[in-house]
C-alpha cells in the first residue's frame, strides 16, 4: 500500500510517498481501506511542527479518513468486512495516520456511517462536530435567536452557518471576498456581509433593527476582536474558538466594562476540552452524522486529488483560494 510521510519539518515538499505493506489488526482492531480522507489546517500545522499534538518522527498526517473495513482482529463483533465506517484521529491514542491507503485503528474508536453518507462527505465531519459542540455546548442559542459568525466560508464556519439554519437560528454570516460571500449565501445566511466592502457592524445592526447578535461566533481574533463587544445585544455571548489572525489585546475586560449594564458573555472554547470526555465527544459526531446523513448540512467539495498529490493539496490549502474541502483519494 502507500501512505504520506514527513521526517522533517517544512514546506509540502517534505511529504514523501511510501510503499509498505498492508497492516494486519491486532486483538480489538480493524483495518479500513480508504476512500477518502480529509486535508485540513491541523495537517500543514502538523507538517510545519507548530502543533501541539503531533507524534514522533516519521509522521503520517491526516486527521479524517473514510472508507471500509478490510479486516477484524480477534475479538471484533461490532464491526464487519465491508461495512463502511468513519476515523477522526480525535478518538485515537495520537493525531495523525490518515494519510493512507490502509490503517488500523481500535475497533471502538469508529463511527459507522450510513449508506446515505457519501465517503468525500463524511471526512469533513470534524468541522460538524465543532460546530454542533458551538450551538449545543459552547453556547446555547434557542431557535429565533439571531448570531454573527465570522470566517462564515471556511471549513468550521460553513457548517456552523448550516447547522444554525438547520437550528432555526437567524444567521449574519461574514467573509472575505465577494466570491466567499456568495458561498456564504448558498449556505443559507439570512445574511451576508463581505467585510472587504462593507461595515460588519452596520450591516449587522440594520439587520437587528440596532439590538445586535445575541451570539457571535469568532475563530479569528486579532486586532480586531474587541469590536465584536459593540455587536452583541444585552445578555449576548461571544465565544472565541480559535486565533486566526493572532490573541487580541489581553485587555480584554475594558471593552466589557464599558457595556457593563448588558451583562455580556465571553467564552472560549477549544474542543481539546473534550479529549477525556469522549461520551459528549462522541455524542457530538453522532449528531453529526444524522444532519449530514439527512442532508439538512453537507460540505462542499472544493476538489478531489489522488493520495500521492497530497503535497499539492497542502499548497492548495495554503494558498488561501479554498472554498469547501479538499480530499484525498485512494
């Protein structure tokens, strides 16, 4: 079989294309031959060696892999050959290990998938997860209630906007370039703002007859964040769930105190909460899986490539001209 491999760190000229056998699984194991399988930031972070997580050298990247089961070990009873299953490296001893023809993992570490789950499809159901974890955990918006996301046309923020349509919610959805904007809209934003031309919060109080986003939803950070304090309405939340363009200012209490009578919230969240809580984890995809199986939530595909073009995805994804997901085919 082939797998991906880097024993160095570097640009995406350190991925190399490896020839080895096909792994047997052990007590408890199986083996899943790959369909599809997932190119995603915590790759290239993994690759450059600015992730926190990522396993001795060699490494295999990849984080999402779907396909079907080729092989059971001893012991296996839950699981059969043939049938199709799902692998987010989330659920495994180390991140990484996707980028493969074939790979073994812990039987109980998968999630099956059903027939109506297309395998291109399911290797972007981390993004879903995060985002079900956004609407259900991080914060609890209620239908009718209206949220600003930001960095809406990204992989988290696109299935953040579906999945708060499907939830009924009322979502302002920001990008960055008219051509992101209009995939923004065929998510389903009730609305739109492309912040190379407009205003983020003119367009959103004209949208919220002045009041603001009960919610706003920001993995970017940067200079900018605190701004996101003025869009919230009285008892709003904003929740930071990543740092794109860099931390905000750490004086983060003085645009707060400054709207102290609208009691506002501010949470961040990271999913790494939920490493030793695989029951809310786990739940989460689960979840999941039956919007995108329903179709109410499916990622688009921004391309597909072939296993051994992984460098080139990576180039892809770095050159900031993605919109959906890039897969990796076997």
């Amino acid at each position: 079989m082939k797998h991906v491999q880097f024993g160095t760190y570097g640009g995406p000229e350190v991925l190399d294309v490896v020839e080895g056998p096909i792994p047997e699984p052990g007590p408890g194991q199986i083996c899943i031959r790959a369909e599809a399988i997932g190119v995603g930031i915590p790759d290239i972070l993994m690759r450059t060696g600015n992730y926190a997580w990522i396993p001795p050298l060699p490494v295999v990247p990849g984080n999402e892999l779907a396909g079907t089961v080729s092989a059971v070990g001893e012991g296996v009873t839950t699981l059969l050959v043939g049938q199709r299953v799902y692998v987010n490296a989330r659920e495994l001893s180390q991140r990484g290990g996707c980028y493969a023809q074939y790979m073994v993992v812990p039987a109980e570490a998968v999630f099956a998938l059903p027939d109506s789950l297309k395998a291109e499809h399911a290797v972007a159901l981390g993004n879903y997860q995060l985002a079900w974890l956004l609407l259900n955990i991080a914060a609890t918006p209620k239908s009718g209630d209206d949220i600003l996301v930001h960095a809406a046309a990204g992989g988290v923020g696109s299935a953040l906007v579906q999945m708060a349509c499907a939830k009924g919610l009322n979502v302002s959805g920001v990008a960055g370039s008219e051509e992101k904007a209009h995939y923004v809209a065929e998510l389903g934003a009730d609305t739109v703002i492309d912040r190379s031309r407009d205003s983020i919060s003119e367009r959103l109080m004209q949208r919220t007859d002045g009041t603001g986003a009960n919610y706003i939803y920001d993995a970017v950070g940067g200079e900018d964040f605190a701004e996101n304090f003025e869009r919230l309405a009285p008892l709003g939340t904003l929740v930071m769930f990543g740092h794109i363009a860099g931390w905000p200012d750490p004086a983060i209490l003085d645009p707060m105190r400054e709207r102290f009578g609208a009691s506002l919230g501010f949470r961040l969240f990271s999913i790494h909460v939920l490493d030793d809580m695989p029951d809310i984890r786990r739940h989460a995809m689960e979840e999941a899986i039956k919007v995108m199986a329903s179709g109410a939530a499916l990622p688009r595909i921004h391309t597909r490539m072939p296993l051994a073009k992984a460098a080139d995805a990576h180039r892809l994804l770095e050159s900031g001209d993605v919109i959906g997901k890039v897969v990796l085919t076997t």
